[in-house]
C-alpha cells in the first residue's frame, strides 16, 4: 500500500504530458554564464564547450534533422573514419570486454591519466548475459554478431558504426569513440571483436 502511494506521488509530480513537451526557456546568456562558471579553466576543458558543425546542426535541429542534412552530417561524419592499416577489424574480445566495462577516461578525476580510457559501453547498452548491469539509452547488444550471420560487410559496418555512431546514425547519443580520439584504432577492434566474433559471449 505504501508503495502504490509513494507511485501515485512520482505519477502525480511527473505532470500532465502537455507540460513535459514544452521547452525550457533560458535566456541564452545566462545559461552561458552558468556553464562558465561551472567549467574549468584548465587542460581541454574549454574546447569541450565549443560544439562542432555536426553538434550545432543536431542542436539547431533537436536532434532530428531533416533528410538532406542527415545525409551531410553522415557524409562529413564517414570522412572522418581511419580504418586499420592491415584491413583487419577483429581484435581480442577479452580486451574489447574490459572496454566496454570500463568508464575510465576524460573525468576530472582522471587527470594526469594513469591508464588506457574505457568505452563505457555498458552504461547505455546490454552487452553480454552475464553482465547483468547495463543502461538502456542504446539498444541491446546481445548477440550481435550471431544475428548478422558474422557477415564480414557487418564486421566492417560495426567498426564505422563504434569509430562514429553519427556516420551511420546522425545526431546519435553514443559518443564518436573513434572520431573524438576516446578510444584507439585497436581498442575499437577489440570492442568489435567482442560483438562480431564467434567465440565472444555475446554470440553465446
Ligand atoms: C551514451 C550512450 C552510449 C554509449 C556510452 C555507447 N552507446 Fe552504442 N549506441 C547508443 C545509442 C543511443 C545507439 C542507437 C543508435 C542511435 O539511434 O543513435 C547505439 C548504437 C550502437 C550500435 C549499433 C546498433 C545497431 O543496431 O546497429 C553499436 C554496435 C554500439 N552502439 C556499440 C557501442 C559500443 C561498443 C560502445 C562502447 C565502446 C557503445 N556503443 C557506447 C548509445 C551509446
């Protein structure tokens, strides 16, 4: 009984839908201020603030732009893909698993770095059975590979997709791992190898 109270009190909070789709206005300036203020000074910090064209578009837009300039975001987000040298895009899906598990990198605690930054993978997706704390912001990553017939054309495509999510899905909110340098060439093979191999548990 306590519970369904304390449910009807979030429901009743939430407010009715027509309230929610409105859009908070913030004088512009003053968000600014407030975003500088919060910001360190220091390092790149500065630099993250600054949006690229693909981000002003995805902003101008909410996120959803129409055809012709999702097919621009696409095409300048491709450009930027570097593929290994060696044509080969499976690596180690042992390693690709401690990527995807780990959230180390970039955080202001994380300065100097001590050790290689992590993916955060599973803080928006279901990856493998046995990991049973994952986000839901992306979709489920359960057997990936086994539901593309481990098709090479897909190994390739997942590559793309990992090294710039907004190459293949434009205004995404899955990092640029590749693009934006979170991640390197190798370890975004291992992370692919760990959704596109046979033996990873994903496919299991
Ligand atoms: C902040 C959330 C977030 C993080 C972190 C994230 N993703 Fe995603 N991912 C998404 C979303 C959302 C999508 C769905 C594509 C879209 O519509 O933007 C997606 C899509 C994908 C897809 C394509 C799925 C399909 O159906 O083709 C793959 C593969 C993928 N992510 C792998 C990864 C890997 C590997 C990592 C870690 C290196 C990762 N993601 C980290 C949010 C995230």
């Amino acid at each position: 009984m306590k519970i369904l109270a304390t449910l009807s009190v979030l429901v009743l909070a939430s407010g009715p839908a027509s309230a929610q789709q409105q859009k908070p206005s913030v004088e512009p300036a003053r968000l600014e201020a407030a975003m500088q203020a919060a910001w360190p000074k220091t390092g790149d910090w500065q630099a993250r603030l600054q949006q690229d064209a693909t981000m002003k578009e995805c902003t101008a837009h909410d996120n959803n732009p129409a055809t012709a300039i999702a097919d621009a975001i696409r095409k300048r987000e491709q450009a930027t893909i570097q593929y290994p040298e060696n044509g080969q895009f499976l690596g180690d899906w042992k390693r690709g698993e401690a990527i995807a598990q780990s959230g180390y990198g970039m955080r202001f605690t994380d300065y100097p770095a001590t050790r290689a930054n992590g993916g955060n993978c599973y803080a928006c997706h279901q990856i493998t059975k046995a990991e049973l704390s994952f986000g839901t912001i992306g979709p489920s990553l359960l057997e990936y590979g086994k539901l593309r017939d481990f098709k090479d054309a897909e190994v390739k495509t997942t590559y793309e997709k990992i090294y710039n999510s907004h190459a293949s899905f434009p205004c995404s909110n899955m990092p640029r791992f590749g693009t934006n340098k979170v991640l390197t060439i190798e370890q975004i093979k291992d992370v692919v190898a760990l959704l596109m191999s046979r033996e990873s548990p994903v496919n299991k």
